[in-house]
C-alpha cells in the first residue's frame, strides 16, 4: 500500500513539474508592475526586457527586439523585409511609422503575368518576388526620434545571439525543416537554412549564424548606409542578379520609412489607434467596430451561432470594401472619412438579415463616396515604465519570404510583392481578391493587413494589440479586442478563444476546429455559410493592462510566444 501511496506521489510531482514547464514553454499570460515585452520568441523577449533595465524605452526595446527577431525567429522577424510600428509617448502623443517595403523602380503592373497568364510562382517564390526591404530604415529612424539609446547599444544583443547562437525549439526546428526543399534551391539558403550533415533539425540544436552577424555590425557601426550601401547592398544586388530580380543601388538608396498618422476610432469607452494604410487593418477594423456599435453582443453570447453569423456579415463587408478602396495612400485616394462613417456602415448592414447570410457574389463594396466629407507575420508589443507604449507588426509575408538568402549577408528576402494586385479577379497567397487601388508600381507599397493598435481608455494606454496571419490579423485582432470588452475576458482568455475568420471572397466561414460547437455549426450551416476548418486563426502577443496599472503580458498559445517584464 505504502508503495503504490509513493507510486502516486512521484506521479502527481512528474506530472505538476511537466505541466509548469508546459505552461512557461507555451508562454501563459504574465502579469508586471513596471514593464513589459511581449514578442513571438523567448530570446527576443529577454533582450526587450534586458534593453528596459538598461534604462532604454518602449521605442529602444523596440528596436532591440526587431533585430533579435531578425536572429531568432527568421521565419518572419527580419531585416529583409519590412512593417509597421504605432506607438503612444507618455505624453499622450501617438504616431505611426510605415517601413513597409516599396516596389522596385523597374517594377510594372504586369510584371507576373506571362503571355497574358497570371504566374504566381513569380509573385511567391522568385527574386521578383521582393519588395525593396524597409526594417533597417525603419527601425533607425524611431530610434532618433523616440529613444534614448544609441544603435550600437540596442542592436548588440541581436549580433551576440547571431554569433553565438541559441537552442532551437522544437517548432522552429520543425518550421526549418519544413522548407528544407526549397531552401535547398539556392546556395547560399541551403547554406544558412539546412544542416550541412543533410540530417533534420532537431530541439536543442545550437542555430549559430556568423554572415547575419557580420551584417547586423555593420548596420551596428554604419547605421543606415551599413545595410542600404556598401558591402551589404552589394550582397543584396549581386543575389538579385543571380536569381533575376531588379532590386537595385538606386532603390535601396532611395528607401525611406515614412510617419503617419495613426487611425482613430472609438468603441464604447475605448479609443484605438491603429495602423493607417498602406494597412487595411485600421479601415476594416474601424469599419467593422461601427457596424457592431447598436448590437448586443453580450446578449448574443460568445461564439453563438447568432454572434458568429453576425460578426461574419460584418468582416464579409469590411473585407468587400478592402479589396476596391484599399492601396497605397501616397498613390491612390482613399475615400477615408466615408469608409470611417457610422451611417455608411449602418447602411452597409441594411442587407443584413438573421436568418440568412447575404453570399459575397451578391456584395460589393459600397459607396463611400456619399458619406465622404471631405503564413506570416510576426507582432510584437512592448509597454515601459512610464506608460510609453509600442506595438509593431513586422514580415516577409510568406513563412522565411521567398526561401533566397542574400548570399553573404545571412538573411533571407520577403516576397511581399504578392500583397500587391497582380491580376484583379486572381486570389494571392491568402485567396485575397484585390483591386485596382492596390496594382503594382514603382516605388509603391504594397497594401497590407499588419494591424499594430493601441487602445486607450479615459487617456490611459489599456491594450497594445496586434497579431500575425495574413488577412487573419485584421480579424484576430479584432476578435482579441471583442473578447475583453465585450466579454470582459482576462488577458490570456482574449488571446488564446477559438476565433473565426471571413474575408469576403473566397466566401467561406473559417474557423478553429474545436472552437465552434457541432450544434452551432449546424444552425450557420442552415443559415447558408461555406463553414470550413482552419489550424490557427491569428497569433496575438498582446499586453492588457488593468484599473490598477497592472501590465499583463499575453502571448499566443498557438506559437511559442513568451512574456517578460519587471
Ligand atoms: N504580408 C502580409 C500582410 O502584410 O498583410
């Protein structure tokens, strides 16, 4: 008896030590008095804490955690491809920074259409594929303005970590070796990205990599022109040259990273600002915020299948609107303050009906005009000890961009060139249909879904908000928000809820397998919705913070996402 009473016990201790490391890998929400670091990776989160102790701010962590990310997660954080950051002083000013990368100068609206067919291999997976990278840029020009640091203090973490290396986990070790065919492509990918034995990555790996470093001293040492000039852009434009791509000295020399103004809208107490264009987040999630603002959602229940189908009407006719109005506003005229008004959205929903779904073939996008008065992405947010806020979302667009690393320069190009319209009527990687607004041009930025939001309530910061997934960003940010104010959920619930997703075409009702009942899918199916099962719908690495100042660090539980703070 004794024996199977120890038997128990060294069960239940070997379980409860498991399940806490289970916990802390996947990255449980945390909560801090003083500060907070929220990013997709462990190591990234330790510098942004590390860079606070420091005596650094939000906008210092920032940068810091940017090129860590470059390091640590080259799936998606980068220096070869580009973002957004929006960001709320302790003074109560907000602004916005656009580093999005831009087309190349020699760029054409047809340029992946070949004997009058759309050819996606080039949008995705060629040299073509880039857009001309905007981090560095980016990432400079907020730390002259907002930081205390200098460059050469906030970027020495990431060329340690580049240098030295750290232990794969086992999904970045998964993630590597899931593009290992196509890494194998080109000579300087397989080189960085593979393992010279052939054999699989495997957890606990040491991923060192000495050219990314030599790359970030550079940038350490020469700031902008370390990257946009130089050795680097050597590097940049001999891969090009090799691989048939036309990013040129003339376009990296002429990168710039420009401020906006964010978005504001309101929903019940809370102001947010979001991510202006060339992010359509801010327009759709506004649009979407406006057209909800006389329901009770409450009232409906969280994931009912009234709530679902209602919420699902309203991103069908966000996204609508998205595909004909949305592009580049430094090259088309976006009807704005008419996409942003109450009545044109309440108009929009006059369509809609309870009991039926009103199909995408039968909606268009709306008349703005009218009202107008005059697989992957990587987000990460950051609140300091003075309320200084800071939410970034950063990508190469697909998982690693387009699988081709710049040959002795030990990072990897976006393909961000397929978020422009290459063909109206032709989905892109994301099944997007997108329209004229958004065709490519030279020097033109391609439109976006990164929705990087901060949220404020009676003029204090209260969410930094922001998420990865293509289009699903708009949507499980969106979502996010929903779950804390509607639902009053706490800060891990909000982020870790099944969410679901629509984007108008294809017109199809996505949604996390387990996070909608067999019953509640029966009663949308009779009402008319396509319901198809998807894995993941967003990753969200958030930051609420209380009535009480308290700062809760809430990263995904869908990646290895991790909090830290003081
Ligand atoms: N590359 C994904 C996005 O910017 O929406």
């Amino acid at each position: 008896m004794k024996f199977v009473i120890r038997f128990l016990l060294i069960l239940i201790f070997i379980f409860t030590v498991q399940s806490e490391a289970l916990l802390a890998q996947t990255g449980w929400a945390k909560s801090y008095e003083n500060a907070v670091v929220v990013t997709a990776e462990k190591h990234a989160s330790q510098v942004g804490k590390r860079i606070l102790q420091q005596g650094g701010n939000a906008v210092d962590a920032a940068v810091a955690v940017q090129f860590a990310l470059a390091v640590t997660e080259p799936r998606a954080g980068n220096i070869g491809g580009g973002g957004f950051m929006v960001l709320r002083m302790d003074d109560g000013t907000t602004n916005a920074l656009d580093f999005r990368e831009r087309a190349p100068e020699q760029a054409t609206k047809d340029m992946f259409i070949k004997d009058g067919e759309y050819k996606p291999d080039l949008s995705r997976r060629s040299a073509l594929a880039s857009g001309v990278p905007g981090v560095v840029d980016g990432m400079i020009k907020a730390l002259e303005r907002y930081g205390n640091l200098p460059l050469e203090t906030v970027i020495e973490p990431a060329i340690q970590l580049a240098r030295e290396g750290y232990k794969l986990t086992w999904l970045q070790a998964q993630d590597l070796n899931d593009k290992a065919e196509e890494f194998k492509q080109y000579r300087s990918s397989r080189r960085y990205f593979t393992k010279r034995d052939k054999t699989p990555y495997q957890e606990g790996d040491l991923f060192v990599q000495k050219d990314l470093a030599k790359t970030l001293e550079r940038i350490s040492r020469m700031g902008r022109d370390g990257f946009y000039s130089g050795l680097t852009a050597d590097r940049i434009v001999n891969t090009m040259e090799e691989f048939g791509g036309i990013i040129s000295y003339s376009d990296l020399k002429n990168y710039e990273s420009k401020w906006r103004d964010p978005v504001k809208t309101s929903f019940k107490d809370y102001d947010l600002y979001i991510m202006p264009p060339p992010s359509s987040g801010s327009i759709a999630i506004a649009q979407m915020l406006t057209s909800l603002e006389n329901y009770d959602l409450k009232e409906l229940g969280f994931n009912s299948a009234k709530y679902v189908h209602l919420v699902t009407e309203v991103m069908r006719r966000a996204f609508a609107d998205r595909a004909h109005f949305l592009g580049d506003p430094d090259f088309v005229r976006i009807p704005q303050s008419g996409l942003l008004d109450s009545a044109y959205n309440h108009d929009r929903m006059q369509s809609f009906r309870w009991d039926t779904v009103t199909s995408s073939n039968s909606i268009s996008h709306g008349d703005p005009l009218k009202y107008q008065e005059s697989n992957e992405t990587t987000q990460y947010s950051i609140v300091d000890k003075n309320g200084n806020a800071v939410a970034v979302t950063t990508t190469l667009n697909g998982s690693f961009g387009n699988k081709i690393a710049v040959d002795g320069a030990g990072f990897l190009l976006n393909n961000e060139m397929d978020d422009f319209t290459a063909q109206p009527g032709e989905p892109n990687m994301f099944g997007l249909i997108q329209g004229k607004a958004n065709s490519v041009a030279p020097k033109k930025r391609m439109l976006s879904s990164m929705s990087p939001t901060i949220v404020t309530k009676n003029d204090s910061t209260r969410m930094v908000l922001g998420a990865a997934g293509g289009p699903r960003i708009i949507t499980a940010t969106f979502q996010s928000f929903l779950n804390r104010v509607v639902f009053g959920m706490d800060p891990q619930q909000a982020n870790s809820a099944p969410r679901f997703h629509h984007q108008w075409m294809p017109d199809k009702l996505y949604y996390e397998e387990f996070g909608l009942s067999p019953d509640t899918r029966e009663k949308l199916k009779e009402k008319g919705h396509k319901l198809n099962p998807y894995g993941n719908i967003g990753r969200t690495h958030n930051i609420y913070i209380d009535n009480n100042g308290l700062k809760y660090g809430s990263p995904d539980p869908r990646g290895d996402g991790a909090a830290e703070g003081y």
